[in-house]
C-alpha cells in the first residue's frame, strides 16, 4: 500500500502546458499581421522633390499622385479633375479625419498641384500631405 501511494506521489507532480500559450501567442500574431495598415506607394512614376523637414505618417488612407506631364491618378489609375473631386467628396464622406497624400512630380506644374489641393479641400478633405523623398 505504501509502495503505490509513493508511485503516485512521484507521477502526479505538477506540469506547465505550453500548448494553449503557444495557440494564443499565434493567434495574436495572426491577428496583428492581419490587422497592420501598410502604406501604399503609388506605382505611377513620380520623382518626388527632397525635403529636410520630411515626417513619415502613419494614417496614410488615399493617395493621389501628379506626374510630370500633369495627369492626375487616383490610386495608380488616370482620374480627370471633374471626377476628382466627386470620389474625394465620397471618400470624405466615408472616412472622417482621414488623410490624402498628393505624390507630385518635382516637374509638374505647380497650377496642376494648387488644382488638385483645391478639389480636396472642397471635397471636405481634412488632412492634405505632399510626399516628399528624404535628401541623400
């Protein structure tokens, strides 16, 4: 009888399960991963001017890009000016507080890129930002 009660005293000794961290410590990287806002960089080729003072933004939801030529594109796709300002009064609408960069080329002419800040500021944009490359 003793002998068994000590076959048992030894086999019963306490374990950590790693198991179910290991489940949410997956999870949560999952769910992270999934969650993560990654900027968006726009694929219409834009030399964009240097800037010392340039500051990285986190809140990046829209971005408009002006080439050299002066063509305006609406996430990598041609926009007219007239359409323009109707998808930004609908972006507004849908995304309070939410920000637009503008990606103008260092040769595009600064009335095309005055335009293009005026038709989102009456669309109701709130937070306008230029893109700008750090100087190397």
């Amino acid at each position: 009888m003793k002998r068994k009660l000590r076959q048992m005293r030894r086999r019963a000794t306490p374990g950590l399960d790693m198991a179910p961290l290991l489940d949410m410590i997956f999870i949560l990287l999952i769910f992270f991963v999934v969650n993560a806002s990654f900027i968006r960089e726009t694929s219409v080729p834009v030399d964009r001017p240097s800037a010392r003072s340039a500051v990285s933004s986190d809140q990046v939801r829209l971005v408009l890009a002006v080439d050299a030529s002066g063509r305006i594109f609406l996430e990598d796709r041609p926009v007219d000016p007239g359409v323009l300002r109707g998808r930004m009064q609908e972006f507004a609408a849908n995304n309070p507080g939410a920000a637009v960069v503008v990606a103008a080329d260092k040769e595009a002419a600064s009335g095309t890129l005055m335009r293009v800040l005026d038709i989102c500021r009456m669309a109701g944009i709130q937070h306008l930002a230029l893109a700008a490359r750090r100087p190397e």
